[in-house]
C-alpha cells in the first residue's frame, strides 16, 4: 500500500530551512501502535529537550500546530529571558552564565525557527481561552495539536514525573461544542531516535467515566511512559510472525 500522500503547511522559507537541517539531524523512526494518524489529532508526547520537537517537524510528515510557551512567542527579548533561565538553566541544568553567553547565538535562530513553525501560544491565566480557541481553529482546519504537558521542574525525565492539566480543558471543551476529535500519546526515546505512537481514542472514551482532569492527566502520563518501556524489537517480531502465519 502506498504512503498517503504528505503537503508540509510550513511557508516556503521554512522548508528550506528543514531541508538544510535534515542535513545534520538524522531521520527518527516512528512507530504506530494503531493506524496511523490520518486525521487532525490531539497528540501528548513527552518533551525531551527539543529532541521531541525537532522529530515531530523534520519527520513526522503530518500537518499540525505546536503548543508553545507564550515566552517563546512574544519577541526575542522574551525568549532570551525564558531560555537562559528556564530551559537551559532550571530544565536542562546549565550554568547560568553559560547559558546566557549561549543564548545570544541560540535565541535569535531559536526566535526564527519559532516563527517558521508558528506556535500556538500558552498561558497560565485567563489568556489561556486564545489557546483554547486557537487549538480548535487548527482542528477545524485539518491539523493536529502536538502539546508536551509533561511537569518539568526537574528537568526532561525518562520517567515523566506527572503531566499538566491543561489540555483537559481543551478536550472537555471540545465535546461541549460536539467534536469528539481523537487523542493519542506519544514516547520519543531520544537514544534510539525513535517515536512510538499509541493507538488513538475518541475524546468521549477518555472523558465518559466521569473521571476527574487530575485523574485523566495522570491516567495519560502513565500510558505514557508504559510506551517507554516497549521492547520494540520484540513487537515487530510478533508481528512478522502473525503476518507470515496468514500468508
């Protein structure tokens, strides 16, 4: 069966760039458990850096929008700020002063990228409703919402500590206006380059049982990291075997 076929939403200037950055960067492998995704999803996946990220744009071949934090967004001031201390410095424990000898270089480039993969904005206040509405305007438009809700204030785990609440709220408000998009979550296992995709749910299955958004998030962070510990290998093993037993 031939792969379907793949249009990158990205402007012209930005597929240029990916194209260079392919050049540097080697090709992840994805793994879907179910069918892959052929319709706009909301897609959980831990962080790892901008490891994740990266795979997602340079291979995922898939049209979707990113959740971003709103610093990352708001001016290049902004994010020099929110990448010295926060990424580099809390996240990925870099000496501080090394990070914001660093980020004079990587900010500019990192505020050029941002726009190429035009991110949909985070907050943590009443700002959060333009998420919202913007994350349903990118569904309604064909693209998955790929967010990274992981709790990093320990910086990027193996083991994901617990997951943010946010995009609870999201699906709980699009099955209020009858959308029952489907949702999936994802691993990135950065030292294998390799992403593996869970089978995907309707909205309603995961909401239905009346479950709190706490308990959601954590019911998903779990599923989560049981990805990580797949032996992959030995799936596809199983599954060549079931293949040739129906030939």
């Amino acid at each position: 069966m031939s792969k379907p076929s793949y249009k990158d939403i990205r402007k012209p200037w930005f597929r240029v760039i990916k194209k260079i950055m392919r050049l540097f960067i080697k090709e992840s492998e994805f793994v879907y458990l179910g069918e892959k995704i052929s319709e706009p999803t909301i897609i959980l996946s831990n962080h790892v850096g901008t490891a994740a990220p990266l795979a997602w744009e340079l291979y995922g071949n898939l049209p979707f929008r990113f959740w971003g934090a709103s610093e990352m967004n708001s001016g290049l001031i902004s994010l020099y700020k929110y990448q010295t201390r926060v990424f580099y410095h809390e996240k990925k424990h870099w000496n501080l002063h090394l990070a914001r000898l660093f980020c004079l270089i990587a900010s500019p480039l990192t505020y050029m990228f941002y726009k190429g993969i035009n991110l949909i904005s985070t907050y943590h206040d009443i700002r959060f409703k333009h998420t919202v509405s913007e994350s349903i305007e990118a569904l309604d438009s064909g693209k998955s919402v790929i967010i990274f809700p992981e709790i990093s204030d320990k910086g990027y785990l193996d083991v994901l500590e617990g997951f943010h609440q946010g995009f609870t709220v999201l699906g709980s408000i699009l099955l209020k206006k009858g959308k029952d998009v489907p949702i999936a979550v994802a691993y990135y296992k950065k030292s294998e380059r390799r992403y593996i995709v869970d089978k995907a749910v309707r909205l309603s299955d995961i909401f239905k049982s009346g479950a709190s958004r706490e308990q959601i998030a954590k019911q998903l962070c779990d599923r989560t990291n049981e990805l990580g510990q797949l032996d992959i290998s030995a799936l596809k093993e199983e599954k060549a075997q079931k293949i040739a037993v129906n030939q």
